[in-house]
C-alpha cells in the first residue's frame, strides 16, 4: 500500500511538471505555474488523488533523512564525518569548511524548496476542486500548509533571511526577513491546526498535535531572537558568541502550544526509551507525533540513511582476537571508518562520570560493545582502537538488526516527539524566569531516563535543559540548532580542545599517544578534524552558505550570507 501511493504521488506530480511553466529540481526554476490558472478537474480527480497529491511533498523530504545529520550534527561538538577523503561534502561540514557549492548544503535547500513547490502546488489544485469533498480538501490542504511550515522552519533556522514562495507567489528569489518567514511558518502551522483531525492512525498523517508540536518549536525559536544577516556579518569573523536576548510574548505562545498537544492527552512518554526506534514497537509507540515514512531504498526517493550513516561499518573497524575482542597489538593500517563517528570519547566519559544512573539513554545513544549474531562475538568500541558507535536510531526489535540495518534503510524518521514537547516547554519557562514551573515537564523526562524520581528538580536552570537535550536527543539532529538557538555555537565548538584526542600527542600515526599507546591512523584522522573544527569556526558559521541549484547553477538569491 505504502509503495502504490508513492506511486500515485509519482505520477501526479509528472503531470504538475506538464501543466507547469517549470519543472527541473531546484528553487530557481521549479516555481510552479507562476499563478496562472490551471483546470485542476484534468489533474486531481477525486479524494484519494488529492491526498496523493500531497503526499508526493514527503519524497524530497525522505531524501534529506540522513544530510540533516551531516549539517546538523557534524557542525557540533558531538560528531565528525569520515565519509570520504576529507575534500569530501561529509569531512568538509565536519570541519566548518562549508561553500555554497557543498553538496549537502545544495541538497537540503532545493529539497526543501521540492517539497515547498508540491505543497504549493497541490494547495492551488484542490482548494478550489470540485472533485474533492470538503473533508478531503481539509486534510490534504492541512497537510499540504504543515509540510510547507516545517520546510520553512528548516530554512530559516539554517539559512536566516529566505524566499517565501507560497501558492499566490511561487517564483519569489528575494529574501524575506527573519520575522516575515516566521510568520508565514506561524499562518501555515496555525492553518494546518485548523484543518488537520485530532487523530490519525499512524503518525506519518499529521494531526493538530502535529502542528501544535511545531509551533511549540518554531515559536521557542523564534523566541530566542534569531540573529539577523547584519548581526551575523557583525560577528562574521570572529570567535566569539552573540549576545543571548528574548522575546517574552513568542516564549509565552512556545508554552502555549506544548500545553495544547499535553492536555489533549493523546501522546505520552513510552516506559521504555529503548523503543523509541523499531518497526515491531511502532503501534505501542505513542511518544512519535510526526514522522517521515521510510521503505527503504528500493521504495523511497531514498531510503532512510540516518542509521546507515552512523552504522556503516559496526564490525570491520579493527582487527579482533580470537575471542572477537579487539586486538591492541593487530590494529588496522588504515580502519574502516563509518560515515559519522563521534567526536570522541570524551563526551560518553563525561557523560558517565557526571550523570551515572543515566545509564539507558547513554547506553542506547552510545554503542561501546556490541554483539554480532553473525559472528557470535561482542566487538568492543573504545580508545586505543576506536571510539563508542552512535546506535541511537539501529531497530532493534527484529533478529541480527545489527547486520540488516545497514543495508535495509527503512526505519521512519522521527521528525518530533513528546519528548520535545516537554523540553520545548521546560526550556521556554526558564528563559521566561519561571524556573520552579520548569521542573513538572522536566521531572517526566528525567523520571523516564532514571526509572525513578531520584533525580527529579524543584528548580531548573539553562545548564539542566542543555544537558537534557544532548542527553534525550543524540543524534537526533537538534545540535546545530540548538547552537543557534542558545547563541552558544562558538563556546560549544571549544570544548572539543577538552577532548583527550585533541592532545597533539594523537597528531600523527605510529607515535606513542598521551594515554600510553601507539596512535593508532583512525584516531590521528580523528585529531586532525578535532583541531579544525575549532581552528575554523567563526560567527559566520550561524548561517549556512546560500548554495548552488542542483544543477550547480547560481540560484540568484542575493546577498550571500556573511563569510561565504
């Protein structure tokens, strides 16, 4: 079933591109039919076409499941890319050597502006349509205007000042202000709240939850005053943060809106945070409010790669005893690396040190041993071999995951959970100086990592939501953005000079590193991108670079952002 309406989607959306002005694969000239009038009956000619329709704005959304990762996550303190020769698109987001023509940056822009000009486009094919009963065109319009919210969110926390491209105007190239794209993502996500039904059966279809959940987090966002271009060109050169402001009133509506999707009651923490990820616990899984579907590679404009890329290679990163335990004495002259690594494992100590009983999200979020049912073996993860593998997102709920996750790809994507909601909620309290009131949605969450009410606050800090979010939401893509939101880019960056790998002692293989053992070619690779990340970082780094078509063409959006 899953496949035939990606099927559907496939070929209305081929008709689009008939009725169209336009229809390659970018911003620059994929703006749909420019406002002329279309006879929307020859296109869409029934309700299920219409919800077809919509669903075709997931595909370029499906593509983006593991790049947000490469920008999101390889631009923190957390994780860095060896996916390729370091002049490679992953190695060079890892680093902070980002343009305009790095493929990632190219390929999150125009996939969002893909699934903006589908939404707009379908918009425009069923408002009006005759064919289409009115709960119909209520649902798929909701859709339609969430997706389009979600998109812009994306853009503008990435980007800053973007084109608004809406169905009344889908060719605009000039940038709108920071406050006119929020806005829009606030009209759209309202609309969709309006239109969206209360329940679905599956949280691939968005509910008014969905769009109460978003709003919860672009109001937050917006909440914390987003630099603008000038504030960034201020700063575009230097090493040191911004100064943090608020606005009270979007704090105010960041509460509001969590507060709508927690007294409706239809979402909850699961008891077990290991079955967050897993097809088999899908259906008790009420903690998801949205997701992007995934049926693999054969099934999707691409597969889900979020797990892939932080999995590559879980059991060739070194050579192994006969007990499958690593081998101090046989390391590899040069060891198969995955796509993303962590950064080092200096955070999973600290995170051990400073938060003991915090055992089962450390140990879910980071894979230090690892049993291979092919092998029969455990396979450990650790210094002076090899840092702990990032096994967030690995189903686990079926036999030899470990092996099929590679290769199978289609675990959906969460895009929001209830989780964040609380956060959203907690973090928004504090910044409005309501500290105490913080600790209720903080506690549920703490509560659910500890088993217990041990470690439950009467009063919440910054410091705490910081904390709770890198330990609740590893490697879920909310680092870089996170970042931004707290200004705090350029002091998260430094402490990866805390590192142990950053030692100069690691710079080159073969010598005797600080912690008594031959240096090993993975973890002098992994010194060399510790000490770019903070050689390079720079103010600039809160946006990214306005990038090139998909053809490599200029898009003509002016000016570049600061730096680039």
């Amino acid at each position: 079933m899953k496949k035939n309406l990606l099927n559907i989607a496939f070929l209305l959306i081929t008709a689009l591109a008939f009725t169209a002005c336009n229809s390659s694969d970018d911003i620059a000239d994929n703006g749909g039919n420019g406002g002329s009038v279309i006879d929307n009956s020859n296109i869409v000619k029934n309700d299920a076409q219409a919800q077809a329709l919509v669903n075709g704005s997931y595909g370029p959304l499906q593509r983006l499941s593991s790049s947000f990762s490469f920008v999101i996550e390889t631009q923190s303190n957390k994780i860095i890319s060896f996916e390729g020769e370091d002049d490679k698109e992953g190695p060079l987001n890892s680093r902070f050597l980002q343009q305009p023509d790095t493929w990632y940056q190219i390929k999150i822009f125009n996939n969002l502006y893909l699934s903006i000009a589908n939404d707009n486009n379908a918009i425009r094919l069923i408002k009006d349509n005759a064919n289409v009963s009115d709960a119909a065109k209520n649902s798929a319009i909701g859709k339609a205007k969430l997706l389009r919210g979600l998109s812009y969110l994306y853009l503008v926390q990435l980007w800053g000042e973007v084109p608004i491209r809406t169905e009344n105007d889908s060719t605009n190239l000039s940038r709108n202000s920071i406050d006119e794209v929020y806005n829009q993502i606030i009209a759209d996500l309202t609309d969709a709240e309006n239109l969206l039904p209360e329940t679905s059966s599956t949280p691939v279809d968005p509910t008014k939850d969905a769009a109460d959940a978003l709003l919860s987090r672009a109001y937050l966002a917006w909440g914390n005053n987003p630099l603008s271009y000038s504030q960034v060109q201020a700063i575009a050169d230097q090493k040191t943060d911004p100064a943090v402001s608020y606005n009270k009133s979007r704090l105010e509506k960041a509460v509001e809106y969590a507060d709508k999707v927690i007294k409706r009651g239809h979402h909850s923490l699961l008891s077990d945070y290991t079955h967050l990820s897993g097809r088999t616990w899908e259906a008790e899984n009420q903690e998801r409010i949205l997701t992007i579907q995934h049926g693999g590679d054969a099934v999707d404009a691409q597969g889900n790669h979020q797990t892939h890329c932080g999995w590559t290679f879980p059991f060739q990163a070194y050579d192994n005893d006969a007990n499958g335990l690593p081998d101090p004495t046989k390391p590899k002259a040069d060891p198969t690396q995955n796509h993303l690594e962590t950064a080092d494992v200096t955070p999973y100590l600290n995170w051990k040190r400073d938060y003991p009983a915090d055992s089962i999200r450390r140990n879910w979020s980071y894979k230090t041993k690892i049993y291979n049912p092919e092998t029969g073996k455990y396979y450990t993860y650790l210094p002076p071999l090899y840092t702990p593998i990032i096994g967030k997102a690995v189903d686990e709920s079926w036999d030899d995951a470990v092996n099929k996750e590679i290769t199978l790809n289609d675990n959906d994507r969460i895009e929001i959970r209830y989780a964040e909601v609380l956060l959203n909620k907690a973090e928004a309290l504090v910044e409005l100086g309501r500290n105490s009131e913080a600790a209720e949605p903080f506690n549920q969450i703490q509560e659910r990592a500890y088993k217990n009410k041990d470690h439950n606050l009467t009063s919440v800090s910054l410091d705490d939501i910081k904390v709770q979010w890198d330990h609740e939401f590893t490697y879920e893509q909310k680092s870089l953005l996170n970042s931004y939101r707290w200004k705090s880019l350029i002091s998260d960056i430094k402490k990866v000079t805390t590192y142990e790998h950053y030692d100069d002692s690691y710079a080159t293989a073969g010598k005797i590193g600080r912690d008594g053992n031959t240096v090993n070619p993975f973890f002098a690779k992994v010194h060399k991108h510790l000490v770019e990340k903070w050689a390079n970082v720079r103010g600039k780094d809160y946006r990214q670079p306005i990038p090139l078509g998909l053809k490599n063409q200029d898009l003509g959006i002016a000016p570049q952002n600061p730096g680039y």
